[in-house]
C-alpha cells in the first residue's frame, strides 16, 4: 500500500485515513524524507496507538521546497485536439517552470495585477527518486527505479503572456503558479508504480467539472520522458516532472479560418486581436473562484489527495 507523506507546520507526518500521524526527526531534505522519513513512516503506522492530528486541523505546505520543476507541454491527445495540434507529432515539448512558482496545496493563487487570462492545468507530477547525472534509458520495467513519488500539481499559466510574448518560463512561474501537494504519494513496489497510467486527473472551478481525464492518454509516457530529458539535465532526487494536462482548459484557439487571416496581420495587432476574444470567455480564473483538483485511481489505492486553492 503507498504512503502518503505530508509537510506541515511542525514537521513531517504520514496520512492514515482522516488522521496524520506526526514522524519523528527533522528531515532537511527531499532524500531524506523519501529515505528516512518513509522507513519512519512505517514504523508509525505499524503502531496502532500512535498519537495522531486531525487531517482537516493540518494545513499541507509544499511538500517539495527548493527543487527544479520539469514540465512536458501539450502531452495528452485531448489537450492537443482541443489546442489544434496532431497527436500523431513526432516530438516531446519539454521547458521548466520556476521553484519559486510552488506553493501549499491550500494556498491561493494570487493574479499579477497585469495578467487578463489566468487559466489552469491539473497534472500529475512525478518525483525523481534517484540521482540522473548522465543519459539513461528508462523502460516500463525499470520506471519503478527512477519514480520516487507522485504528486498532484495545477501548472498555472497567464496566457496572454505565455503566448503573444512566446514565454512559456515568464507565463508560468509566477509566484503561487504551482500548488503542489497535499501529499507525496510514495508507492511501496514496481505493481504500483505501473499503476500510472490509472491515475484520474480532475479539476473543478467553482463545484463545475472542467477537466476528468486519465493519466494513460499522455502521448509521451514517464519512462520515454525521463529517458529524453536526461540527456539534457541533471536531476536530483525530488526534483518533479510535470507530465502535462489533459482538455479542458479554458484556453481555446481560434478557428482554422480565423488564424489564417490572423497570419496576415501585422504581429501586435495578431496578439491584441487574441487577447481581446480569448477575455471574452467565462471559463478563465477570476478572483474569488475555488479551485478544487484532485488525483487517484477509480478504486482509491493510490490517492494524491486534493488542493483547494482561492483565486485572488
């Protein structure tokens, strides 16, 4: 059974039903935590009298504090057709989003005062749980080596910043643009780590569904994209993977017939043009809109819990 670990304001502790059981130690590091910390949370779920806090008395922190966030673009079939892209492309869209970005699974996302087009992006994020320092090749069977939790993340995105400025790093990594968390979702062996693609991904905006999609539409898979990116970067252990996001975002390209004459205008009005009807939709995030995500398989094994963030 996986082990769902949690940060909070007096330390670390392991979630067992609506409780958190503290753990013992000070772990000052992400390997730590993966290492010492889940043999501890062993331990002190093996003890049925140990001393437990109210889950809904705990405010979850971020749970991956100073590691380098990895994120994989337009990575799930109904994501791409929504965005008029070819499932069928030949290559892997890979780029990073700032550390400072993270926040708590509870905290609000606060909209810069220039930002018109807030949109939203459930994905699952894998946790690195072992040094890359050199190209390597990561297979279905040996993706249990490389995977040190999961966890849920919402890769906050100011459109109109990321697009008409082509700046996909500016664009997202705002500060309070990645709530990850509550929890790291720590499997215990290779059967549940295969389970990946099991996983249901959803977001909702004020109580309407917008996204309800499972981790096995991604087009590039974990262990293909731990394979490429480790030709490019280092990775320590706890450094995440945002793996992309299915449909249902608010962002929505215009027609076929609407981009071709678009191509013909001069490049600002293009971009102003676009800014101007993609703030007529209702679906963008507004202050005061709850945002509530989620991750975990159908029948509730493996469960990354549930961010409630305010949008402000």
């Amino acid at each position: 059974m996986s082990i769902n670990l949690i940060r909070y304001s007096d330390g670390w502790g392991v979630v067992r039903r609506a409780e958190v059981l503290p753990l013992p130690g000070n772990y000052t590091s992400t390997t730590e935590v993966l290492t010492e910390g889940v043999k501890a949370a062993r331990d002190v779920l093996a003890k049925p009298m140990a001393s437990a806090i109210p889950l809904a008395d705990v405010t979850p922190l971020n749970p991956l504090p100073g590691v380098k966030v990895f994120c994989q673009g337009a990575n799930y079939r109904s994501h791409m057709i929504e965005s008029g892209m070819d499932p069928a492309r030949a290559f892997n869209m890979l780029f990073t989003k700032s550390t400072a970005s993270m926040s708590g699974a509870d905290d609000d996302i606060v909209t810069p005062s220039h930002v018109q087009l807030l949109d939203y992006e459930v994905e699952l994020g894998i946790v690195v749980g072992k040094p890359i320092t050199e190209p390597v090749t990561v297979t279905a069977e040996t993706l249990a080596e490389y995977v040190g939790a999961f966890v849920v993340a919402n890769d906050v995105s100011a459109r109109d910043i990321q697009l008409p400025q082509g700046q996909w790093y500016k664009g997202k990594s705002y500060r309070t643009f990645c709530p990850v968390g509550p929890y790291l979702c720590v499997p215990e062996n290779a059967d549940e780590v295969a389970r990946w693609s099991e996983l249901r991904l959803t977001l909702a905006v004020n109580g309407k569904q917008r996204q309800d999609a499972l981790a096995g539409d991604m087009v590039f898979k974990p262990a293909d994209t731990l394979t490429e990116f480790s030709q490019l970067e280092t990775f320590e252990v706890g450094d995440v993977i945002l793996t992309g996001t299915p449909g249902g975002v608010a962002l929505q390209p215009p027609k076929a017939i609407a981009q071709k004459i678009a191509g013909l205008l001069p490049e600002d009005t293009k971009w102003q043009l676009f800014v101007k009807a993609q703030a007529k939709s209702s679906a963008y995030l507004k202050p005061g809109d709850q945002v509530v995500t989620s991750i975990r398989t159908d029948d509730g094994a493996l469960d990354l819990g549930i961010q409630h963030n305010t949008v402000r």
